[in-house]
C-alpha cells in the first residue's frame, strides 16, 4: 500500500495537471478554478513572499493603480508611515489575503480580523467627529469604505451627488464605440481584411466546407459582415492555418484584444489566462441550471457562432446558466421591464438594464497609451465584490447615490433583484455632509 501511495504521489507530483492534492487548504472563491495550476501564483516553486507578491500584481496590478487604488504601496514605502509597517504591513497583499485558510478567510477573501483599519486610523474620532466611538468593523462593511478603490464612497463625491433623487431625470447608459473607432483599432488585421460590407458573393469558406443557409444569413446580418470580417478570418487567420470548425478563444482576441483580455481577469475566463481549460459550468459556486446548453464558458458561450448576438448575450445567455435567486427574480425586475422596452423599440437605446449592464457595463477604457474608447467590460469581477465597485460604472448611470448606497446594502432587495425599494439606510451621504458643514465653518472663521 505505501509503495502505491508514493507511486500516486509521485504522478501527481511529476506527471498531473491537478496538483490540489498538495494544497494544504482549499482556496477562496476567488481563485478554486485555478487550483490545478500551482504554478499561477508559485511561480518559483514555493518561493518567499516577494515571489508571491509578483504573482498577485501580475493578475491584479492593472487594477490596483492610481486612480483606482485608495491604499497604493507607495503611501506604505513613504518614511512618514514607516510605523504603520509595524502593525500591518500593507505592502504585501497576502498579509490580508491568505489563501488555504477557509477558516479565517471572510468575504473578499479578507483574512484579516473584520476591525483590521483601527491599525491606522485609531484616532480617526478626533479628526472627524461623525466618525467618534464607531466600530473599526463597520469601516469596509457599511458602504462607507472600500479599501482598494474609494472613488464611490470619498467625501467629496458623496457631497457632490447629495440630494440625487432615487431614478435620474434622463437614465440612459452610455454607448458601444467599437465599430465606430474601426479605424483606430490597433489588432484588426485591416490590410487581410479590409474594413467593407460584404455580401453573399463575398463568402470565402473552401469549397469542402459547407455553409448552410441559416449560417449564411446569420453572418449576414452581423457586424463582421459589415466590417469586412470573411469565414476565414476566424476559420482559417492565416494561409499556413488549418481551417477550424470551432475556432477558440484565441481567435477572437485577434480583433478583440482588449475585450479578451479583460475576459480572462474574470471568473469566466480566468482559467484561459493560465493556459487551462475553459471554465466548466461544474465548477461554478453559484446555483447553475443542469439543463444548460453550456457545459463550459468561452466566448461563443455567450454570443453564439456566426449571429453574435450582443443582445442575447446581455442576458438570455446568463439566463440560460444561472440558477441563483438573483438571477431567476431578473425577469420580473423593473430592470428588465426597461430592457424589453428598449428591445420593442418603446423606449431610447440605452435606457434598458441586462444582466452585462451592471456586471458587465460599459465603460471608458484605455486601450492603449494614447487611445481611449467606450467598452463592454468583460471582467465581471470588476464591479462583483465589494459590489460598492458598481456604483460609478453602472448604477449612477441611472440612480442617484444614496438610492444606490443604501440598495447595494439591501441583501434581500439585491436578492429580488431590484423589486421594491431599499429598507436600509447608510449614513454615508449625512456623514460626508457633516464633515463638509465643519470645513465649510472652519474655513470661514479664519476669514
């Protein structure tokens, strides 16, 4: 029996994928589709920290720069709070965010103690009144902070969007730029295919291949068809390439980089970043539907082959997967009464809510050192937790703040999607007010 043992131990060491037979803890919900793949965050074998340290900043730094980041390194590295280090050292990510230690790993994957910000912020009362005799564990809990990204929740943008009323005048989201930026597109291959309507004549699948005439019309209708994009562009990219039936992920990002990229920092494509397999539907924590047409998450999961249909994807294709009460309540939401309204061409493009409006929203990204554009954000980790993270790219689009704050607060409302009105309320707006008032006095009286 031990001779086996070892002899098990050995392949799983040398020769398997899986090396989770090893891990002396299971991961947080962050990271378990990725636990096969030791070496994602081990990069050097079982190195010190600063190894470790890469590897977060690797997958996490992009979103962890200024503006984005309320606690940079450099904030820790700078002299005058060299005694904070003492306490915490909040230059490493893993002094906060332990993996293998389910039992002390609270959401977010927080594994300090819930009142960890009293280790910097102990005489918070006496610069902020309001702030005076509050529990150091309601300060990343209560829609007042978030600790990486505080965009949403800082003093002056809560005062600047006090008194919002609950549903904005004009709530409209704002527009795809995509096919309108065509030409600025760094990665489409415009000199393979160039940027033109093509017609049924124009269809170059080799003549073995046969395209049926459902194929053909769907093709037909979509943007590719219209921006110069043939069968063999995603068949067949290259001459020295072997035609595909089902091209992959890969091909996709030959055009749509940014949108790929973005993809795989989200639980649905983090496992193609590390060159695994794409995500099973098995492997999913939240409730998935057994009769689900999907089995595993890629990008013609969502869109569908040859139709692309984005309107399909904003939420029939969530639909067709996710089984939680959140989503199964979507269709009897006001969000998806504004979505059918805007879809029967009732109400004006963009005033709907699809599921890809808050988890996926549109937003203003660089797309590269000198270019910006409005995109679908295919990183629903984004905006997923702290769910504060939603407020800006997709819930003021149409809310006001408070209305926002105290809804995202709302476990329940959140479960019945929107159905009803918050019953909470968080003093963040009244906080900042307050605050506002005193500096507002004190600069007047040395006037």
């Amino acid at each position: 029996m031990s001779l086996g043992l070892i002899g098990w131990l050995s392949y799983s060491l040398f020769e398997s994928e899986d090396k989770t037979v090893f891990m002396p803890g299971p991961l947080t919900g962050g990271h378990h589709q990725i636990g096969v793949a030791c070496e994602a965050c081990h990069v050097d074998g079982f190195a010190d920290t600063n190894v470790i340290q890469k590897a977060c900043e690797d997958c996490h730094g992009e979103d962890r720069k200024k503006p984005f980041d309320s606690h940079p390194v450099n904030k820790f590295t700078d002299p005058r709070n060299a005694d904070k280090l003492e306490n915490i050292n909040a230059t490493l990510c893993v002094t906060c965010h332990t993996e293998h230690k389910p039992d002390m790993t609270a959401d977010n994957g927080l594994t300090q103690p819930g009142d960890f910000c009293i280790h910097c912020h102990e005489g918070v009362g006496e610069d902020r009144p309001s702030h005076k005799e509050m529990e150091f564990n309601t300060c990343n809990s209560s829609g007042c902070h978030n600790y990486h990204n505080n965009r949403s929740l800082y003093t002056d943008f809560l005062v600047k969007h006090a008194d919002e009323p609950k549903l904005l005048e004009k709530p409209v989201l704002p527009t795809r730029e995509y096919a309108s930026l065509l030409d600025e597109v760094v990665e489409y291959p415009r000199q393979q295919y160039p940027i033109k309507q093509l017609s049924s004549s124009d269809i170059d699948a080799p003549s073995e291949v046969v395209v049926s005439d459902e194929i053909h019309k769907d093709w037909l209708q979509t943007a590719h068809a219209s921006s110069g994009v043939n069968c063999t562009a995603c068949h067949q990219p290259t001459k020295e390439s072997v035609w595909q039936d089902k091209p992959s992920h890969e091909v996709c990002q030959t055009c749509h980089g940014v949108e790929a990229s973005r993809f795989k920092r989200g639980k649905h494509g983090m496992k193609l970043a590390v060159d695994l397999q794409p995500m099973q539907l098995s492997e999913a924590l939240l409730p998935m539907k057994e009769n689900s047409p999907h089995r595993q998450v890629n990008c013609i999961s969502c869109h569908g082959a040859h139709k692309f249909d984005v309107q399909k994807a904003a939420v029939s294709a969530c639909l067709e997967c996710h089984d939680d009460k959140h989503s199964l309540a979507y269709k009897q939401s006001p969000h998806s009464d504004a979505w059918d309204k805007e879809i029967s061409g009732s109400a004006p493009v963009g005033s709907g809510v699809s599921c890809a409006s808050c988890h996926m929203p549109r937003i203003n990204f660089d797309v590269s050192e000198w270019s910006s554009r409005i995109m679908v954000d295919h990183n629903q980790n984004a905006t997923l937790a702290p769910n504060e993270k939603m407020i800006r790219p997709a819930c003021i689009h149409c809310h006001g703040l408070e209305f926002t704050i105290d809804s995202l607060a709302d476990k329940k409302l959140i479960e019945n999607n929107f159905q009803g009105e918050p019953s909470i309320h968080i003093e963040s707006i009244d906080l900042a007010k307050e605050d506002q008032k005193r500096a507002d006095e004190r600069k007047a009286a040395r006037k």
